[in-house]
C-alpha cells in the first residue's frame, strides 16, 4: 500500500514540470527514437519500429482509404509541431513555445514549412533509393549536413519526470531552424548503423510509405501487414479463385 502512490506519482508527473524554459526557447532531444522507445508512454510497438527519420517522410502520405483522406502535415505549421509533438520529438511545453514563436513571426514558420518540405523530398529519395543511387545519398548527406551546420546550440544530459535520463540539444539563435534536427539526426544514426539496404518504399503501387525491415530474413514487402499486406493477400486469392475452373 506504501508504494502505491510513488508508483502512481511516477506514472502522471508530466515533463512540463522542468522549469527550463528560460534556458532557451526550444530544447530538442537529438535522438528522439531512442528516447520513443526508451519511454513507458510509447503507445505500444507501432512506433517504436519505425525511425523517426522514416515516420517524417511517411507524413506526405494523402492515400485514400483506411477511413478518410490523409492530409500532408506540411501544409500547415500546427499540424506540423501536432506530429513533432506526437512522435516524441517535442513535449508539450516546448511544442507550446513553438507555436508561440510561430504567433510572433508567421514568415519564419511559413518558411521552416517549406525547408521542412525540401529535407523530406531529399530523406524520402534516400529512403527509397538510397542504397542504390549515389546521387540519392549524396544529395541527402548535403541536406543532413546543412540542417546541422545552421543549427548552434549545445548538447546536454536532462534526467526526465519519470526518473531516467535523455539527451538534448538546446539551441541558440534560430528555433525554427532546430526543429529539423531530431528529423535529420534520425537519418543521420540510420547510415551509421548501415540501415539503409534495410529501408524501402512498400510493394503496393498506390502506397507511398517506407519502411525499415526489422525481419530477419529481410524480405518483409508491405508497409504494414493489416492494411497493404492483407489487401495483397486478398487480391492473391481472389486470382486464385479466378482462375478455377468452373
Ligand atoms: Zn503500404
């Protein structure tokens, strides 16, 4: 009964409890997927497979189906730090102070938007060209490297509300040119680990997700088996049927 409550306190203590807002206006973990995984709010598997780098290109994702039009996050600065914020990358209070920011110089937003646009057009070809056009990855590393060049700031180590450790990147001068610095870092830590023969776009032609296949045998085809892999086997079937004779 005694540990109940500790147990509970640790549970609901919400990050926005740091008092670090004044040390910068936003504060970025650099290697958001592994804080994603690290974290006991991750809402279950689905995230934690998917690099953050690979998530952010899969946000230009407008398929019909699956319940509704998808719109590009791009299109519209919330929407942008909505998904930042859901994929781990910013907690509440600095997704706040972004869209304060945003409030304050709706042109520097505007054109964090269209330079977020451009480093996803360049990760979204070395996703699904990388491991075999230099070009793709030549032209990505020069994307990765501006993005990180033009962000100052320094490094440090905060201890998170429920008790373990991250990694963060405070930044000085440009907040909106730092929010693409998890993004980038993401893919950054993907071609060290020698990831990229891994990654590609789904075998369904009306799909335009990539993916990073964690199989062991490495021939894993569909984004996801619950949608484009179960609309395959179906069609399969259907084939099958077909072709019996009457
Ligand atoms: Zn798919």
């Amino acid at each position: 009964m005694a540990t109940a409550p500790t147990l509970l306190a640790a549970d609901v203590a919400p990050r926005a409890l740091s008092p670090r807002a004044h040390v910068a206006d936003v504060v970025l973990p650099p290697h958001a997927a592994l804080r994603a995984d690290a974290s006991p709010a991750a809402d279950g598997a689905a995230r934690t497979a998917a690099p953050t780098w690979l998530a952010f290109v899969n946000t230009d994702d407008a398929r019909r189906g699956d319940g509704g039009r998808r719109a590009d996050v791009l299109l519209d600065f919330d929407v942008f730090v909505d998904w930042l914020q859901a994929s781990d990358v910013l907690d509440a209070e600095r997704a706040a102070g972004i869209r304060r920011r945003a409030y304050q110089q709706p042109a520097g937003a505007a054109a964090s938007l269209v330079d977020a646009r451009r480093v996803r057009a360049a990760l979204r070809a070395l996703a699904e060209r990388g491991s075999a056009s230099a070009k793709a990855r030549g032209d990505a590393l020069t994307e990765i490297n501006r993005v990180l060049g033009r962000s100052a700031g320094t490094r440090r180590l905060e201890e998170r509300a429920d008790g373990g450790y991250a990694r963060t990147f405070v930044t000085v001068g440009d907040a909106f040119a730092a929010l693409m610095v998890p993004i980038v870092d993401s893919a950054a830590e993907s071609l060290i680990a020698g990831e990229l023969a891994r990654v590609r776009r789904c075998a369904d032609p009306r799909c335009a997700r990539v993916f990073l296949d964690t199989t062991k045998n490495g021939r894993r085809r569909w984004c996801d088996m619950a949608t484009c892999g179960n609309r395959a086997k179906a069609a399969r079937h259907r084939a099958r049927q077909h072709a019996l004779p009457r």
